[in-house]
C-alpha cells in the first residue's frame, strides 16, 4: 500500500479564514442579480432614487419660479407656488429628506428581501448545498458571515448608496451644505444638521437597517427556507405587526411600549434619532423611548443569532 | 487488447493528473507521519434525538481504497459526515491527520464529495469549482490553475461553462469530484461517487481512483454500486445498524464468517474419488455432485485450500475448474447483513 511520502502539499500561504466570506458573498450576490425579481424591484428602487436626485432640481426650478415678475399676473400661482415649494421640502437634503428616503427605499428593500431571501439562504438549506460550504475550512459563523455580508451589500446598495450620491448632489450644489453643520438652522425654516454630522447620520441609518435585516433575514430564510413561507413571516414581522401595534396603541389606547412589537417602526425611530430629530418631532406621537426600541432591536438579532448558531449546528441531521 | 476510447482520454487526464500535482515543488509529507491514520474513528456514537446514527465505531483508514458498504439508514452517510467535519461526535474522537475532523485544519486535508446533486443552478461549472477552491483560501490566481487543472483531470474542461442546470447527473458528479479534489486532499470521501454515470465515465474514475490512490491517497468510498467497488477495491468496511459489522479484504471478513461456509466449485479429473476425499474433512459442510462439477461448502477457506492444494498433489489429481461462487462483495454482504 502506498505511503504519504509522494502528498505534495501546495506551499504557498493560504488567506485567512474570514477571508472565505467574500467569495460565499460573491456567489450569493452572482444568484440575486441573476433573477429578474431582484432585477424588477431593483429597477423600482432606481425610480425613486431618480425622483428624489431630479426633485431637488425640480425643487430649485420652483424657488426660481416663485419669485418670477411673468408670474405676477396670475393672481393664485405665487400661492401656489409656495404650496408646492412647501411640499417639495422634503427635497432639499435635510434630516426629512434622508428620512423620507430610507422609509420608502427601506421598504422597497423589504418588499424585495422577502421575496428572494431563499434563493439567498433558504436554498442552502432546502437543497442542503450548506454541505459544500461546510466541507472546506470555514466554520459556520464564516459562511453566516458571508450570507449576511451579501444581504448587507445589496441593503447598502439600495439606500446607504443612493442616499450618499442625494447627499453628494446637495454639497456640489452648496458647498455651505457640506462645510456648515448648522446650514439648515441657519436658514429660515429649516432644521437639522448638515454637513460632516448629516454624512454620519447617513451612514449611521444605512448600516442600522443594513446590519438588523442581514440578520433577520438570514435567520428567517434558514428557518422558512421556501419563498412563500418566507414572505409569510416577513409580512408578519413588519406589515401585521405594525398593524397590531396601531391598533394597540392608537385604537385601544395601550401603553406607547406596545408599538415596540412593530420592528420597522424601531428602526425608523432610531433612524430619526440618528439623523438629528429632536425628541418632539420624532414620530409617532405616542411612542417608546428610543433606547427601549435599541434594546429590542438588540435582543431580537442575539435571538436570531442564537438560533443561527443552533440551526448550523444541525443542519445535518437526518430528517 | 488496446482500448482505442481510452487511449486519448486517459492520456490527456494522466496529463492533467501531472500538472494538478507537480505544478508545486516535491515536498515532504506534512500533515501526517505514515504511522498515523488518515482517519481516525476512536469509539465515536452519534444520536440524533433518541436514534442512534453512530454507535462505538472504531475504524482506522490509511492510504489506500477503502469500500463502504451497507444498507440504507446503516450509518454510511453519518459516518462519512463525521469523517468531513460536518458535524462533531455525541462520544468518542474523529481525526483526520492527527487533528480532529471538524477543525479548519483537518478540512484541510480533505475532499467530501457528498451524494446530492444541487447546486446553484444558474452558476456554471467552472464558477462553483472556482468558488469552492476560494474557500480554501487560494488566492484568485491559484483558485483559477486549480479549477482548470481539476476540471480537467475530472474530462470537464471543455463543458464547464454551461449552467449547472443543463448537466446530467454524471456531469454533476464529476463537478462534485472537482470540487473535492481541488485542494489535493490527503483523504477523500466519496458518497456514491459512481452513481448516473455513464459505463465510460465509471471506468475513468475507477482509474481515477487507483491514480490517486497509487499517489498515497486515502479513500473512503460509499457506495451501492458493489460490482463496481469490487472492481475498484477489496479492503471494504461493512456497517450495520449504526456499527461496522467488519472492515477488511473481502477474503478476510469472509473467511470469519464461519456460520456461512464458502461454496466452492471444483472441476478434476477424478471427481468421484476427489468427493470421497472432501467428504472426510471436518471442514467441509456439505458436498453437491453433478455430471461435472463438485460444489463444496467448507468453512475455514484458508485451511481447507491449503489441504486441498496438497491432497491433489499426493493423488496426482488434475484441478480442471476451480472458483468461489460466494465470495463477492454482494454475497459477503447479504451473509453479514441479512443472515442469508
């Protein structure tokens, strides 16, 4: 019988194991972009980034429009005008701007995750392909590290991304906007910070949702594996939830810490509170403290790390 | 006789075999000394809630071919999953070159080819393989000349750019095997590696197999093919309700089995008298006489042939025929297995 003394091991230094997480990302991501769901609610995303990019300058057509001597002769069109221009604030790269962006763009992300969550992760377990993973020199935490790593991307990429170019549009347009935190309070009616303190903000808020719905997801879809399941609880977690916690608190007048159920209105919060809201003007009225909505945001990502954790442990048990 | 089909593809994988394995200089074994098992199973149960998929195997693997062999629910795949690292003993050690399985370390030193066959479909061949040799932590260049050389060695170069939806099922299983041997692992584990492929494609990774195991390869092989693994190997372990019933050469293990006597089937000159004879041996169980051939059943094969060779030598008997009709896999199987 042949010994070992022919084994010729390779001698060059392989990357470090974290290392593996990118290559389990690229392939995850190479799966998403190539399904025409991702490519369909993805070409939705770009709409409304594209109306809010060409609604500032719809924005500063408007202002120059309402001081225009032509329009004096209509007797309503300056009132008008500024009815518009009051409407169309939420353009002008503040706190509200960035707000109102990452609200509907978070939502478009999770209309969009919980319809390919499982093509994501649910296939690894459905089709046990986790198998081809685990049998190279990762551990469990590097391959969840990478599923998570892909959802992140593509989260980043559909709000962190597009509200950093918004952010970038208003500081070639002014510079002030950039350099002078306090650009808005400066101003008239404006409020919030600008500037170095608002980039943060931005960034802040993108990682927030990033990082909460990488984990979310990648513990739902190991667990709902299939699609339909998957969008079952996703519309559970963020749609009837939210729906229970109005009714709670709104209708029957519950303690405000019931809206705590509600995750997007946790993560909403904190996203205000990152973007420079001042206590009163965070919505909803009625509402937790926002350390209250941190700590379940906490708890609910160690649970689903928890279950992550038990779930690889598993995987290969006979069923 | 030459085989004309064989010839340009077995010299273009011979080839392939080369560059996968001398791109890098000669170096001396490092992850194991040669007294030290590939694998190592040292008293290792495994349950599964109140099942036991595992129960006290003990099992040594070196270099070499290896058959695995038993019915379904068995322990087969339990076992192999242990052996890959996929999942840690209830009790008891696994090692793999002196590390235990589960460790970045020991996956280094092995190949798991497993029994399914899904994907990610839309991927092509050669981006799954590329993929699965970044995990290793190759840099690009490197995963790119493994891949090659590997789908190569494996007859898949040519064909790889196609989505893995479009393969046959021995086309996935020669991906399956690239995947596996990229990183030229010390110990291969290959479930059902023989399955839907086509009789050419067996006979190339029957040979292989052999290369591999020529170049100090350990492999363990599951497999329900029995014809086909008789054909590749004798050393063969066979598992039953959790434990393994045997580990061995089929001569060995079949040799124990003395509550099945072997049956033997003779052709001589002097049948009559060679019957006689056999009849007043302790050894032999039992005797069947037709036109011409004896059929013995004998238990203690190796005495009885020892006593056989010198019996016809001293009678000046002539041995027209002689074979074993129960000693193949199958039927060592069926007596361990099922009491047949």
């Amino acid at each position: 019988m042949p010994n070992l003394l022919q084994y010729r091991a390779w001698q060059g230094t392989f990357h470090s194991e974290w290392w593996s997480v990118w290559p389990i990302a690229r392939v995850a991501l190479g799966t998403l972009v190539s399904r025409w769901l991702f490519r369909i609610v993805g070409v939705f995303s770009l709409k409304l980034f594209l109306m809010f990019f060409f609604g500032a300058y719809l924005l500063a057509w408007f202002e120059t429009q309402a001081s225009a001597p032509q329009l004096g002769n209509f007797a309503d069109a300056g009132r008008m005008i500024r009815g518009i221009r009051r409407a169309m604030q939420i353009l002008n790269g503040s706190q509200d701007t960035f707000q109102y962006f990452f609200a509907y763009q978070g939502a478009i992300v999770v209309v969009m995750l919980s319809l390919v969550g499982s093509l994501v992760v649910g296939n690894d377990f459905t089709h046990k392909s986790l198998v081809f993973y685990l049998a190279k020199p990762i551990n469990r935490w590097q391959y969840l590290a990478g599923k998570g790593l892909a959802v992140f991307v593509v989260v980043q990429i559909m709000t962190t991304l597009p509200a950093l170019v918004l952010f970038a549009q208003h500081a070639f347009d002014d510079w002030d906007y950039l350099l002078n935190i306090h650009y808005f309070t400066d101003t008239v009616d404006g409020k919030g910070p600008a500037g170095i303190l608002l980039l943060f903000a931005i960034l802040g808020y993108g990682t927030l949702l990033s990082v909460f719905l990488s984990i979310i997801l990648v513990a739902t879809a190991s667990w709902a594996r299939r699609t339909i399941p998957l969008i079952m609880v996703w519309l559970s977690l963020f749609f009837f939830m939210r729906i229970l916690a109005n009714l709670l608190v709104d209708g029957l007048r519950y303690d405000p810490r019931w809206r705590l159920i509600d995750l997007w209105n946790n993560l909403t919060m904190l996203g205000q509170g990152m973007l420079g809201f001042a206590s009163d003007d965070i919505q909803p009225k009625f509402r937790p403290e926002l350390w209250e909505a941190s700590l379940v945001l906490f708890g609910v990502s160690a649970l689903c790390l928890i279950y992550l954790n038990l779930r690889t442990r598993g995987v290969e048990i006979v069923r | 006789m030459p085989d004309l089909l064989e010839s340009a593809d077995a010299g273009r994988r011979n080839r392939a075999l080369e560059t996968a394995y001398s791109a890098v200089p000669l170096a001396p074994k490092q992850a194991a000394p040669a007294s030290e098992p590939v694998l190592l199973f040292h008293h290792v149960s495994k349950w599964y809630g109140p099942v036991i998929g595992l129960n006290q195997v003990t099992l040594e693997l070196r270099p070499g071919i290896t058959g695995l062999v038993g019915h379904n629910g068995s322990g087969k795949s339990t076992l192999l999953r242990l052996a890959a690292g996929q999942m840690k003993p209830d009790l008891g050690r696994v090692d793999v070159a002196g590390v235990p399985a589960w460790t970045s370390e020991a996956k280094r030193h092995i190949g798991y080819c497993p029994e399914l066959d899904t994907f990610y479909e839309e991927m092509s061949g050669r981006r799954f393989v590329q993929a699965m040799a970044r995990l290793v932590g190759y840099t690009r260049a490197e995963a790119h000349r493994r891949t090659e050389n590997t789908l190569e060695l494996v007859g898949m170069r040519d064909r790889a750019d196609r989505p893995l939806a479009g393969y046959s099922k021995g086309m996935r299983q020669r991906i399956k095997l690239a995947q596996a041997l990229l990183h030229d692992p010390e110990l291969l584990l290959l479930d059902e590696p023989l399955s839907g492929i086509d009789p050419i494609g067996r006979r190339e990774s029957i040979e292989l197999f052999r290369e591999l195991s020529r170049r100090g390869k350990c492999l363990l092989i599951s497999s329900h093919e029995l014809d086909e693994l008789e054909k590749l190997t004798d050393h063969i372990a066979i598992m039953a309700s959790g434990r393994i019933a045997a580990v061995g050469t089929l001569t060995q293990i079949r040799e124990l089995l003395d509550d099945h006597p072997l049956t033997i089937r003779i052709a001589s000159d002097q049948n009559r008298m060679l019957a006689c004879i056999l009849l007043e041996w302790d050894d032999v169980v039992g005797l069947d006489r037709d036109d011409r051939f004896l059929k013995v059943r004998a238990r203690n094969p190796r005495r009885f042939f020892q006593q056989l060779g010198e019996t016809v030598l001293d009678r000046m008997i002539e041995i027209q025929h002689l074979e074993t009709i129960d000693e193949s896999t199958q039927d060592v199987l069926g007596y361990l297995l099922s009491g047949k």
